[in-house]
C-alpha cells in the first residue's frame, strides 16, 4: 500500500494546484473511443444534424423557385345562351331571340415557365431559421452533457478493474503466507509441537481464498465485457492501458451549476421558443411575393358550329386553325395579407407564451436541483475525503497486528484461530480503502459533472 500514499502525495501537490481530473494518455483514448462508439451520442448528432439541414429548408424559402408546366385539353361541348334579343340595324336582323345553342370542340395547350420568390415575410422566416438555430444549440448541450456521464463511467469502471488486480494481488499475498505456515504447522506436528487442527484450520482459509479467486476471476470477466460494450477494445487493449487509483482532489473555490450543459441547453430551447413566439406574431403582417416568367398559349383545329341565323336560314361553321400567343413575359408583385384568421393565430400565440413559461419553469426547478445535487456530491466527497484518513490509518493497524500475529504465532502466544484472523482483517482493511478510494474518485467526478466543467478539469499524465 506503500505506492497509494506515494501517489496521494502527488495528487493533492498537482490538484491542489489545478483542481484537475488526472488521467493517463492510454484512459483517455479509452474515453475518446467510448464517445465515439456510443450511439447515443451518435443519434444526438444525427438529430442535430436534422435540424441545421431543417434551418436551411427555412432560409431556402428566400430561394426563387422555377416552375415549369404544361397542359393539353381537349374541348366538345355545348353552349346554350338565354339572353335579351338583339337587333342589328341596317339589316334589321335579330340576334339571340331566344335560346340559342352553340356545338364547339377544339385543342388548347398551355405552356408555362415561371419564377416565383419571397420578398417579405413578416419576419416569420429569420424568426423560424433562428428558433431551429437555438435548438440545435441546445441540442449540442445536451450531447456535450452525455459524454460527460460516458467519461464517469468509463473511469470507474477501470476504477473497478483495478480494484480487482490489487484484490487479487492481497489474496495472492495472503495464500503465501497460508502456505508458509501450513509448511511450519506440518513440521511442528511431525516434532509433536502442534496439532493437526491448526493445519485444518489453515487449510479451510486457504479454500476460503480459493473461493475469493473463483469470485474475482467472475467478476473480471463481466467487468471486461463492460469495457469491450463500452470501448470496442480487445482484452489486450484493455490490460494496455495504464490506469492508477490516486484520490481526486477539488480545489476550495466555489463550485457553481451554472455552466451545467442541461441548463444552457433549458436558455436555448426557451430562446427558441421566444423566436417562435415571435414567428407566431407575424402572422399579423402581410406577406409579400414577387412573380416572373413566359407563357405559351394555343387554340388550334377548333370549330363552333352557330344555331340557324334567321334571314340566312342557316348555321355558320366559325374553325380556328391556330390562335397563339407566344412569348406572353410576365412579371409582377402580390401581397397576401390575413386579416382575420378566426383567432388561430391569438391562440397559437398564447400557445407559445405558454412554451416559454413551462421552459423558465423547468430551468428554474433544474437549477434548484443541481444546487442541491452539487451541495449533496460535495459533502459525500468530504466526508470521504475524511474516511480515506480513517481506512488509512485501519489499514496500517491492521498490518502491523498481522505481522505481529504471525509472531506470536511462531512462539505460541496465541492460537491458530486468532492469526487467522489477523490475516483476514489485513485483507479486509486493504479492501474496504481501495472500495472507499473508488467511492471518493466517483464522487469527486459527480461533483465537477454537476458543474458543468468536466472536461475542463481533464488532465492527461504521460
């Protein structure tokens, strides 16, 4: 344990200092790969990347868009007309006495190339591009607050696997010093100096650690498969990266959620949900549009055969070869301008107001529970800090009553069950400090996480 107060020296020299997270070149390659893999974060990107193509379609509006169509129609109808009776002079001939029905059938094509643009849209298309802009900033908090809860996770879990290399070296040790004195016990009972019940007695500890190794071997296993989900690596990656179990120490300046990525992430989506507001409200005003373009239009092998014509006696077969017009340029201006919209627009306003509210609220309450959280992590982390002396202090108590049992052992001071139990509160105090040392790093680790600044606390150490 020698080298866990060697390194503790050294932490509280760097992080008192710096206040800073440190972690070797090797971790953070191991953290770096676990960001990358994890699809969460992946998703978060996708989502964020959704939105800046949607901000784009919002600003596309600005875009003239060219249309092009065409239309044939095939005519053949009838028309009849009911209208006053008309007479022309000169020739005293009257016209529309009564219904008069017209045969017609013909060909139109209609042919069209048009571009239409916004010109003004009551602020409803910047108002909108900016409301998707804060979102997909916010959107970017919150995958920035994700890896933070990845890096955690990935630290405490090399936290736990080098908890169990330094379990298996104590049970290593202990084994040793069982197989030594089964070595003595059996000599002693040759010479009629002991009993066989002290070999048995060591012989039953020696299957108890047997059994602890069995476990151990169980749980590195599972521990392994968490890091390969995590990092992709191969077990010979993960026993490559150099990871050391040294206390994490904060400084004394005052620690703040406010730079916590969930907050800013609560500001933007409310400062989105002021530009929608603002979106809404333009609906009050007019929207203006500009238009240009050329037209073809055609009418060609058209008949209209009249009813009989008095004083002719006879119907008239008026046909059309063609009648076009081509180029028809046009171009020109429209506003379109609601008015009274049956007060949708008021209840989508007071929607939206209803939006930023709800939005404060959540930012208010998130900012009293990350009071709380960060006050609570703190505590624990001190506490722990306290708890670190303590199991030191058990733990080097503890050796010192098994060397001295093994001692007393030798000169039959005191009986087997008694160094046995030395051995096992050795094993025990060594456990309980590297499991309090581990609850202390994580700790440490929650308490900058709820202030937002993780990263900012990394440190690499070659």
């Amino acid at each position: 344990m020698k080298k866990y107060l060697i390194l503790l020296i050294i932490s509280l020299f760097i992080t008192k200092s710096n206040a800073q997270i440190i972690i070797s070149t090797s971790l953070d390659e191991a953290i770096n790969k676990a960001i990358e893999k994890n699809l969460s974060i992946k998703n978060k990107e996708l989502e964020i990347e959704k939105i800046n193509l949607q901000e784009k379609g919002v600003w596309n509006k600005y875009i003239p868009k060219v249309e092009a169509s065409g239309l044939y129609t095939y005519y053949d109808n009838t028309l009849t007309i009911d209208a006053a009776p008309v007479t022309v002079p000169v020739v005293n001939l009257t016209l529309f006495d009564g219904k008069q029905t017209f045969e017609n059938y013909g060909n139109i094509f209609n042919g069209s190339v048009m571009a239409k643009t916004i010109l003004f849209s009551g602020m409803q298309i910047p108002n909108g591009a900016k409301a998707l802009q804060q979102k997909a900033k916010g959107s970017e908090y919150l995958k920035e607050s994700e890896k933070d809860g990845i890096i955690k996770e990935v630290i405490n879990t090399f936290d736990q696997l080098t908890l169990l290399n330094e379990v298996e070296k104590l049970l290593n040790d202990s084994d040793k010093r069982l197989q030594t004195e089964t070595k003595r016990v059996s000599k002693a009972i040759e010479q009629g100096l002991a009993i066989p019940y002290d070999r048995d007695k060591i012989k039953l500890a020696s299957l108890e650690l047997n059994s602890k190794k069995i476990e151990l071997e169980g749980k590195r296993k599972l521990v392994y498969k968490k890091i390969h989900y995590l990092t992709n690596y191969s077990d010979a990656e993960i026993d490559n990266v150099k990871h050391d179990l040294v206390p994490y120490t904060l400084t004394e300046e005052k620690l703040s959620p406010e730079n916590k990525q969930e907050i800013k992430a609560l500001e933007s989506f409310k400062l989105a949900n002021e530009y929608l507001l603002k979106k809404e409200k333009g609906t009050y005003l007019p929207t203006l549009g500009a238009f240009g373009g050329m037209t073809y239009s055609s009418v060609f092998d058209a008949n209209t055969t009249t009813p009989v014509i008095p004083g002719l006696n006879k119907s008239l077969n008026l046909g059309i070869n063609e009648m076009t017009i081509n180029p028809n340029w046009m171009i020109g201006a429209a506003m379109k301008w609601e008015i009274f919209a049956g007060f949708e627009r008021k209840h989508k306003i007071h929607e939206a107001k209803i939006n930023i509210e709800q939005v404060q609220n959540q930012i208010d309450d998130t900012k009293e529970k990350l009071e709380l959280l960060l006050e609570n992590n703190y505590v624990n982390y001190t506490v722990l800090n306290q708890k670190i002396e303590i199991v030191t202090q058990q733990e080097k108590v503890a050796n010192n009553n098994l060397a001295l049992a093994i001692k007393q052992y030798k000169e039959g001071l005191i009986n087997i069950s008694e160094r046995l139990e030395a051995e096992n509160d050795s094993y025990k105090s060594s456990v309980n400090k590297i499991n309090i040392l581990i609850e202390q790093r994580l700790s440490a680790i929650e308490t900058i996480i709820a202030t937002g600044e993780l990263t900012q606390h990394l440190s690499k150490l070659n």
